[in-house]
C-alpha cells in the first residue's frame, strides 16, 4: 500500500507570506481562490449550514426566524428535495453535521445576544434515507460550562455558537466571539453525540484572528478520512490536523486567505480531502452565492482516500479491538498522523487487535473491493 503514502505529505512550502500575520500565529499562510459556482435556489435566502449526501446533493438550512425545513440543491441551483424537521421550531439553526454512521445533527445554538438557555441540537438518519417529507428528531439539550450569567458583560460576550463537527462520537461546538472589545477567541466546547440533557465542556481555545471579519468563526467541519478540521470566518479557513488525540488546537495550523471576499460565509462541508463547498447568505429577496475552495495539495491521493461513508471501525475511540463495519480483504495497515507505518494487522472476521497502540489518533488503510480506504480511529 505505498502508493497512499503521498497523502500524508500535504503541506508545501511556505508561499512567501501572502498576509500580514495575526496575534502572533508564525503557521503557514496562503492565498486560494474563491470560485463561484452559482446561486442557491430562491428558498434559501439565508443559507447558515450545509452537509452533502452525494457529488452533487447538498443539503442546507436557513437560520433564525426561518422554518424548520431542510433544503437540498445541486451544484446549479435546482431545488431538488425538502424535509421539515417536524416535533421543533428555528430559533437560531447556524450549522449541521453528520457521524460516519448516517446520523445528521441541526444546531440550534445561535445566540447573538448570549442570553438563551434553551440551546440545542437536533438527531435525525440520513436524509437520504428518509422516504417521507417529514420527519420526528430526537433532541440533545445543553448549557454551557462556563457560562453563569445571561448575558453576561459585553466585554464576555463569547457564548454565541455557529459552528459545530462531529468526531469520534462526540460533538464540537466553535463560538463566534461577539465580546466588546473583540478578543478573537475561539472557544471549544464538546458533548455526547446522543440525545439527553448535557452540560457542554470546554474543551479549549485559540486566537483565530484580530478582527472580525478574520476572527469570527461562521461553520466547522471534519473531513473523516484524513481528520483535518476546518473552521470558516469571512476571510479566510483555519485548518487543524497532525493533532493529538481530539486536541485540535495543539495540531499544524495554516491559514488559507480569500483571494476575494464573499458575502457573509455561512456553511463550509467537504467534498473531498481538499475541495470544500462555501455557501453564504443572500440579500433581500436575492439568494448568495454556493462557492469552491480547492486547496493546494496533491491530488494523486484523492479517489483512494474518499471512503464509502458505510465502510467504518467502531467502538471509535477503541481501547482493544476494533471492528470493521463491512468485510475488508486482508490485512490493514496502521499509520501514525504522520504518514509512518506502525505495523500490518490482520483482520480476522473483520476485527483487528489495536491494544499494542499507544493513546492517540492513527489511520487505518483497508482495501474494500480491491480499492485502499482510509479510516481515521483513536485509541484510548
């Protein structure tokens, strides 16, 4: 399985410093184009979140004072399906995400003002696997940690969240800091990916930027197969990988600016390990625009990396064993973040033996219909 080594090696060289650095980050920075494909259709006037569930079906929602439905468009506009979310209301939906099991998870956590206490996030399968227009979610209901007034002084105004990403069965939420004076702190709260009442941990935090427009984090999302995290302010993306464990903020960051400001961003998904989708919200009666970011990496690696979303390990995170959803053909290959082979294991009845693993996230390359897959996992 040499031929997957490629991907590992993702970062090229440092373009020369394309922007003035912000709060002291000393990471890579670069400059990517911004590409609009078209309009979203006229139901979406304010686009806050988006998830796909094919090449080219993504799914999308609108944000407060909206209905509850989902939306799902192509790549040029069309309006191809519509699911209300029927037992809730929108008080403030700011972004949606899905597990590797066909879960799907709504936000409703936006809270400009930092005052609500009825923060949640809505449970539903796989819209595609849903037959009807309608359909019942379970509820996760949470607070904050870390927050004890409501609201709080305008100097602590950090507990609005706009962005959220699952990973190994958990949640994580971004905020989207509206203190005055702005601080540029992202902090990061994490929950269980189930329904219940829960109180969201925080988890850690960094400085994304000095302004607002470069500081305020809009969407989040995980690619699956590589681990990368990906947060989405106005100006430009923030990525995390090569982290500890589920410590993004201690992973490689860089920085990929804008070649030319959108509207207001609003939703960011993956299409691949490195193209993402952009959606942000319109004007009036007038939608905004669905956007294309590529990254700049080597392509050779995609078509083997872009896994089948029904091919996963579980439990994930794993202490002894893992168990593959479907039967793999042979051995596996555990790899460290880094593109290091560990050690061939051998899959028997479709589960391998990881106890010999230090605590830490690795990669699994497993061949399924004589093609290589990667599946990220985390020992603990």
């Amino acid at each position: 399985m040499a031929a997957i080594l490629p991907f590992f090696l993702l970062f090229i060289a440092i373009t020369g410093g394309c922007r003035a650095q912000q709060n002291n980050f000393s990471g890579r920075e670069e400059v990517v184009l911004l590409r609009s494909i078209h309009r979203l259709p006229s139901e979406l006037i304010e686009s806050s979140g988006i998830e796909l569930s094919g090449s080219n079906r993504i799914w999308s929602h609108e944000d407060s004072g909206n209905s509850n439905e989902l939306y799902c468009f192509d790549t040029i506009g069309n309006l191809l399906r519509t699911l209300i979310i029927s037992n809730v209301s929108n008080t403030d939906w700011e972004d949606i995400t899905a597990d590797n099991d066909e879960t799907w998870f709504i936000g409703d956590f936006g809270n400009n003002n930092n005052q609500r206490t009825d923060l949640a996030i809505c449970i539903i399968p796989d819209p595609e696997t849903i037959p009807e227009n309608t359909v019942a979610a379970g509820i996760i209901n949470f607070s904050l940690s870390d927050q004890m007034a409501f609201p709080p002084p305008s100097s602590d105004r950090n507990y609005d969240i706009e962005a959220m990403a699952w990973f190994a069965d958990s949640l994580y939420l971004f905020t989207k800091d509206r203190s005055n004076p702005f601080t540029g702190i992202v902090k990061m709260y994490v929950l269980p990916a189930k329904p219940g009442n829960f109180i969201a941990r925080l988890a850690g935090s960094f400085v994304s930027g000095n302004t607002t427009g470069n500081g305020r984090v809009t969407a989040a999302d995980i690619n699956l197969h590589t681990g990368e995290l990906i947060l989405l302010t106005n100006e430009k993306l923030i990525s995390f990988s090569d982290y500890p464990g589920n410590h993004f903020f201690e992973g490689t960051r860089t920085e990929y600016f804008f070649d030319a400001l959108p509207g207001q961003n609003e939703g960011l998904a993956f299409v691949s390990s490195n193209k993402l989708y952009i959606t942000e919200e319109g004007s009036g009666s007038t939608p905004g625009f669905l956007y294309e970011i590529i990254l700049p990496r080597p392509q050779s690696a995609e078509n083997e990396l872009y896994s089948p979303k029904s091919l996963y390990v579980y439990p994930n995170p794993g202490k002894e064993v893992l168990k593959f959803s479907q039967q793999i053909e042979g051995s596996a290959d555990v790899y460290s973040t880094n593109g290091i082979l560990v050690k061939t294991v051998w899959a028997a009845n479709g589960t391998i033996d990881i106890s010999f693993l230090k605590p830490g996230l690795y990669f699994l390359s497993a061949k399924l219909k004589q093609t290589s897959f990667f599946i990220p996992f985390q020992k603990i």
